[in-house]
C-alpha cells in the first residue's frame, strides 16, 4: 500500500502532545524529535508538527485520520461554552488543555485498553498493550519499521487466561477474556452502544464482569463517542475536590461534558507533576 504526506491540520486546532498524553489513548509514542507514531484502525501513521501546522505520513486516506482525529467539530466553540460554568480553575483548565481533540477511537480497542488501565498508571498500560499487540495483532509494515494491529474480540475470545500470561497483566487478563468473549458471541454490541442513549451504553459496559464506574465512563467516552460521559480518576476526583464547589454537577457542563473533562484532566496532571 502506498504512502503518502499530508497536511492534517493546524497545530491550534490539532495539539499533538495534548492530544496523545492526556491519558485517553496508549498507541501513540513520541521519539527524540517529537514525531508521533502508532497504529488506529489496521494501519500505521508518523505526525509531527511543523511551521504551525499537524502532518502525517500514512497509507489510510487523510479523510479516515480528519475522523479519527474529530477535526469536523468545532472545538474552539465548544470550549468557548464551558467559560464562566466552572469558575476561574476551569477557566484556566480550557486555555491550557486548547488542541486536545478526543480521538474517534475503534470501540473493542478502548474497552480493552481501559479494562487494563484500571488501577495501572500510563506506562505500564502502553506496555501491557503493545505486548497484546505483538502476540496476537497483525503485523503492519510502514516506514521500514514493524506496527500491529489491535486484536480483534473475535481473537482473542479464543483465548484462555493462561494464553495472556506473556502481557503481565494480572488479574486483567480474566475481565479482557469475559469482555473479549461477550463482544464476539453477540452479548455486548458495541457499534450499537454508539448509537443508544449515553446512559444505556453506560448500564450495558456496567454489566461486565470487571468494568467499574470510571471504566465504563472511559469507554463511553473515547470509545463509543458520548461526549457527555465525565470520567472520574484521582486526578480528576482531587481536582473537583480542591477546586470546584462542593455541589458542583459536571452535568451543568452539557452535551460536551467529556472535552471539559480532558482539559481538566490534562491541567491538573501537568500542574502536578
């Protein structure tokens, strides 16, 4: 397949190091020089930011990574909707997180991603997922280097949990076998849950074995795409704790409820560093 460079987008619109570390997606690393690479959807891509503006380098058409990066919507009006709604702190939460985009994420990949992600911190999940990667996706070529593919369900319902003792996982490998297996036997519909009420796709994630509160939050929203959806981790916990009201509703947010969420998330965790 033939690869080809595009300009993706401004870097005011598209902020690549926000964007990948603000903790929705374990796919993306950056090398020396800032590139990103990782792999979405079957196929591998580089960006980079350049003269104030996002380019990529990839074998998928650049409509497929506009979508995946939600360069339709306008992010500059939604943020504008949450000034005055959370006092000064999520003022300042919305200018510092501008250029966060929530990535249109393949649904089976972020319920298993975010499976492993409870009680895990970023790096050890990006390792226990590209391990998952390299045993049992398929093998992408792209730039001379070696990419996999995420595992679909349908493979890795196969599997026992012995089979996931190489990703190191613990007790995860048990919760990515039942979700793994419900997807695939039909039990759990996922590209259905993109289309039903936010808080029906919610009580459906709720019922497996393993997924919480913040998980089902998690997956709703980076990966069944309900933006209404407000994860809430220790980061954020603390952040509403020490900085909003006490009968704060992040409800009062609205229907992009999850962007206000990104920005807090990525301020509170910048700032605490």
């Amino acid at each position: 397949m033939s690869v080809s460079e595009y300009r993706l987008a401004s870097a005011e619109e598209l902020d690549l190091v926000k964007t990948f570390e603000c903790g929705q997606c374990f796919r993306w690393n950056a090398d020396a020089d800032g590139v990103y690479t990782g792999a979405a959807y079957g196929h591998a891509a580089a960006l980079w930011t350049r003269d104030g503006a996002v380019f990529i380098r990839t074998d998928a058409p650049l409509e497929f990574w506009r979508e995946y990066f939600d360069l339709e919507r306008d992010y500059d009006e939604i943020s504008r909707s949450f000034i005055g709604k959370g006092g000064e702190y999520l003022d300042n939460c919305v200018a510092y997180g501008r250029g966060i985009r929530i990535l249109r994420q393949e649904p089976w990949e972020a319920l298993c991603s975010f499976i492993i992600s409870q009680c895990n911190n970023i790096k050890r999940i990006k390792g226990i997922v590209e391990r998952l990667c390299s045993e049992f996706g398929e093998e992408l070529e792209f730039d001379g280097r070696r990419y996999y593919s995420f595992p679909g369900a349908q493979k890795l319902a196969l599997l026992d949990e012995a089979d996931l003792a190489p990703l190191r996982c613990g007790y995860r490998a048990a919760y990515i076998i039942t979700a793994a297996r419900a997807v695939a036997f039909g039990e759990l519909d996922l590209q259905a849950l993109t289309a039903c009420p936010y808080a029906e796709a919610k009580k459906a994630l709720l019922a497996l074995n393993g997924v919480g509160e913040k998980v089902a939050n998690c997956v709703v929203l980076f990966g069944l795409y309900h933006m209404e959806a407000f994860p809430i981790d220790v980061w954020i916990r603390r952040a509403l704790r020490e900085n909003f009201p006490a009968d704060f509703d992040p409800a009062t947010l609205g229907e992009y409820a999850g962007l206000a969420q990104q920005y807090i998330f990525y301020f509170a965790r910048e700032s605490g560093k």
